[in-house]
C-alpha cells in the first residue's frame, strides 16, 4: 500500500464537505483520485471514523450529525 494512497483514504474519510453552489454536499477530491477498490477502503474508513466520533461525543453525536443540525439551524432562521 503506498503513502500517497493512505493519505487520499484519510483525506477522503473526514466529516467536513464542500459544497456545490445549489448546497449540496459533494465528495471530498481526494475521492475522485482514489481507483475504485479503494473507494470502498475510503468508504470504510469514514464509517470508522464516524462510530468513533459518535464515542467521543457525550450525545453520540457524529461529525456529520452535528453539521447537519447546524445546517438545518441555520436554514431555519
């Protein structure tokens, strides 16, 4: 397994996402530079990290569960 390789999977694996000018999230770069077998590797490592963040979290919140909240918040104002 190369370097380069690990480092677009945890690039590819973190909670925060940019967005497309209509709001929608889209995938990290990272992503798209991965071939399609470590996709799924990158895919598994963002349900690790999101069941370790909800263990972290006193309400066993995700990263993601959090950005959506304030997402939603902030829509609602």
């Amino acid at each position: 397994m190369s370097d380069d390789v690990d480092l677009l999977i945890e690039s590819a694996a973190t909670a925060r996402r940019d967005r497309a000018p209509g709001g929608r999230a889209v995938p990290p770069p990272a992503w798209w530079d991965l071939p399609p077998d470590d996709r799924l590797r990158a895919f598994d490592a963002q349900v690790a990290t999101r069941e370790l963040e909800k263990a972290l979290d006193p309400r066993g919140f995700s990263g993601t569960v959090r950005a959506v909240a304030a997402r939603l918040r902030r829509l609602a104002r």
